[in-house]
C-alpha cells in the first residue's frame, strides 16, 4: 500500500518525534489505532480530534469492548484515545470506494455525536462506522476475516462431526 492510503505514527513517542511525521491526519481520514489484541477504527475530524464508536459503560481500549452491544458516538482528542498504542492514516478502500466530500463527511460525522447506537463485532462495528461516514458504506475487512476464521471452523467442526458420525456407525454395525 502506498503513502497515500497509510501513514503510520507511534502516540508513545515523544512530541518531537510525532512532529517528524511526514504527513498529519486530514479531516475525512480513517485512523487504525493498534491496540494490543485488536484494531480500533475513528474518523479524523481536524484540529485534532476525532470521531470513533466507545462502549457504553466500558473503557474503549479495553478487548471486552469488542463485545459490547451498544456504543456511543464520541469526539475526543486523537491523541487522547490512542494513548500509548501506535496509529496509522489508514484510507485503504479508496482504491475501491469513492469518498464522500469532506464537508460531507464531516457534516454527517458531527450529526451523531452524543448518539448511541448498536454495535456488533461482525456487522456493525467501528471500521463499518467510520467507513460508512467516509464512504457511505460500511466496509470492515477485520471482519470479514473473522467470518471468513468462523466459518472455516465451523466447516471443520461440521467434518469432525460426520467423521465421527460415520466412524461411531462403522464400530455398531453387526458383522
């Protein structure tokens, strides 16, 4: 991927070092926290702030979060919400998806702050959330891997199963 679509700074260095970042976040840009077990998606909004999914009642950097069912729509400091984790500018589907116009995006993004909405793993996360307010569609390629791990388990357990079935039928037949 080129330096268009991605751009990789590290929070947990110094000011002086965020400041050699060639390029800064763009209002309208997709920001890809790296946290330890999993990836958590914003929106960068300018000035420094972004916009991103946290889990009612819950810390957003916490893994549990993934499995909250309700998030509210919160502007924070970028900053702030990466914390120590590292992220990229990461606009990876431009390739494949036309982005909306900034002020669109922007518009759109500050109309659901404060809003709590659903949030699912699978179908409703925080990457469908920022890519949806870029996009106009919800795109998470985190998970459609992890469908993509599902059903692939899902498949051997079924194999297990009829091999076990079949194997189970073989010991009980009568000779």
């Amino acid at each position: 991927m080129d330096n268009q679509h991605r751009r990789t700074v590290n929070m947990a260095s110094s000011e002086a070092d965020h400041s050699l970042c060639n390029e800064e976040p763009r209002p309208g840009d997709l920001i890809e926290i790296f946290r330890p077990a999993y990836q958590h998606w914003a929106l960068y909004l300018g000035d420094g702030y972004i916009i991103n999914l946290t889990p009612v009642g819950q810390n957003e950097s916490s893994v549990k979060s993934v499995f909250s069912r309700k998030a509210v729509v919160r502007m924070q400091l970028l900053k702030e919400v990466v914390g120590g984790d590292s992220y990229q500018i990461n606009n990876k589907y431009d390739d494949n998806h036309t982005p909306l116009a900034v002020p669109e995006i922007i518009q759109r993004a500050q109309l659901l702050i404060g809003q709590e909405v659903s949030y699912d793993l699978l179908g409703s996360n925080c990457e469908h959330f920022v890519t949806l307010l870029r996009y106009g569609e919800g795109v998470s390629e985190q998970a459609s891997r992890a469908i993509g791990a599902i059903s692939l388990v899902t498949a051997a357990a079924s194999a297990f199963s009829v091999l076990g079935l079949i194997n189970t039928r073989s010991r009980n037949r009568p000779f």
